[in-house]
C-alpha cells in the first residue's frame, strides 16, 4: 500500500531551511516531524482533521490485541465490585459544538 501526498504548488515546499518531511524507517512511509493539518492552518495535536474522514481499512488504536501480551482473564466478581465505584454523568453537547461537529442529537 502506497500513500500520495500532492500540493497545490509544491514549489512551496522547496524551501531547504525547514524540511520536516523524511523518509520513513519503513519501506514506502514518510514522517513528518511537526503537526498536520486537514482543512486548518493552526493544528493543536499531532494530526488535526476539520471535516468528514473516510477509512478504506482498518484503524488501529493502542489498545488493539495485536499490541498486548499476556491476556489474561480477570475475576468478574472484583471487576463488578470496581464498576460499582465508578462515576457515571450524563451530558449535551454545547450548541457550538454540536453545530461545528455537525451532531444533531446533543
């Protein structure tokens, strides 16, 4: 699996000075040492999307099973005790972000 990026005017990204895209580690990847941002100038996390995303495959989150060993199964009695103590809220989404989310039901 290849991963294209194209610019507008990728004459804008000549400059030598400030070269934050490599060559990945990995056959066919490329890192970039910065934020990303999709449809936005100012990301505040490592990749900022504003606006729908479509995944042709899988996602992948730290939590998967592919990342951890040694599995085990646990008591469900003490699980069911820890659950008890928990602190469940209900809430609505503020309206500006309700709007901005595009989320209907708040």
């Amino acid at each position: 699996q290849k991963t294209f990026f194209q610019a507008s005017n990728p004459g804008l990204f000549e400059n030598d000075s400030d070269v934050l895209w490599q060559r990945g580690h990995v056959p066919e990847t490329i890192a970039y040492h910065g934020r990303v941002g999709i449809n936005t100038d100012a990301p505040d996390k490592v990749l900022v999307v504003c606006g729908n995303t479509k995944v042709m495959g899988r996602v992948m989150h730290p939590s998967d099973s592919q990342a951890k060993q040694n599995i085990q199964e646990v008591d469900t009695n003490e699980q069911l005790r820890r659950i008890t103590q928990m602190r469940l809220v209900e809430y609505d989404y503020k309206p500006e972000f309700a709007s901005v989310m595009g989320i209907k039901d708040t």
